[in-house]
C-alpha cells in the first residue's frame, strides 16, 4: 500500500506525469526538469503535464489545475484525469498499451425512416403498460409460461 498522502508524494513534483505522458505519446513533453528541488519547477512539470494531456485528448472537464495537485486541494480531480488520460490514451496512434480506464465510446447514430418515428410513438411505453407489461387490476398473470404471481380473487 501507499501509505497515507503517498498518492500526492509521487505525483507531486510532476515528473512521474511527465515520464507518463512521454511513454504514451513520445515528445509530448519536449523538456521538463527531471529532478526539480524548486516549486516553481515542481509546478512547471505539472504544467506541462496537463498541457500534454489536452493536446492528446483528455477532456478540459477532465483536466485539473496545477494547484490541485501541488497543495493537494483536489486529489480526487488528479485521480479522475488519470483515469481519462486511460480513457484517451486508447486512441493514441502508435501506443500499444497497458491501458487502463474504460474504453470510450463511438457515436453509435440511428436514423429511423418517418414511418418507424411514427409507430414508435404509437407504441405504448413499459411504463403505460405497468412493469409486467400484462398487469390488470384483476392480477398479474404471466400467461407465456403458465405461472400465476398471484391468488385470483
């Protein structure tokens, strides 16, 4: 285990995000200072590293601010853009892996024909037909399989 604040201690001074996002992406991060005694330098790595990420894909909303992760103020955004930059580094031409997070999802449009939008609005919904679908005030009576949920009265 990490032991407590060990999550900030790691990724704090940023050059584990920079080496990371140089592994997925070469030359993402031309020049960063591998081994920064200064905070300035510390939070230029951070810097880099978030720019890095926006250029390969992660969403702005997924992003974090410098400070976010320096002081510690919001770990839990740090955590959320590394599970992005796992969302997006999916797509990045030429990276082979080990990825993590959850695939991101292709558009998937439909395009129905007028008469297809005109019986699917005629069709009544599950939530008219009750959640049986054959429920009646008299009971509900699952026919396709003969099995009654209920005493008949």
């Amino acid at each position: 285990t990490l032991g407590e604040g060990a999550f900030n201690d790691v990724l704090k001074d940023g050059t584990f995000l920079c080496r990371l996002i140089n592994k997925i992406k070469p030359g993402a991060i031309k020049k960063f200072c591998a081994h920064p005694n200064m905070p300035f330098k510390q939070m230029e790595n951070i810097s880099f590293y978030c720019a890095a990420c926006k250029e390969i894909g992660v969403p702005d909303h997924d992003l974090f601010r410098t400070v976010d992760l320096f002081e510690a103020k919001d770990m839990a955004q740090v955590a959320i853009n590394l599970l992005a930059l796992g969302r997006a580094s999916q797509k990045v031409a030429g990276f082979e892996g080990p990825h993590f997070g959850v695939l991101e999802l292709e558009a998937n449009r439909r395009d129905f024909t007028e008469e297809q939008l005109r019986r699917g609005k005629a069709e009544q919904t599950l939530m008219g037909k009750g959640s049986h679908g054959g429920a009646t005030q008299s009971g509900m009576f699952d026919h396709s399989r003969d099995i009654i949920k209920c005493a008949a009265p």
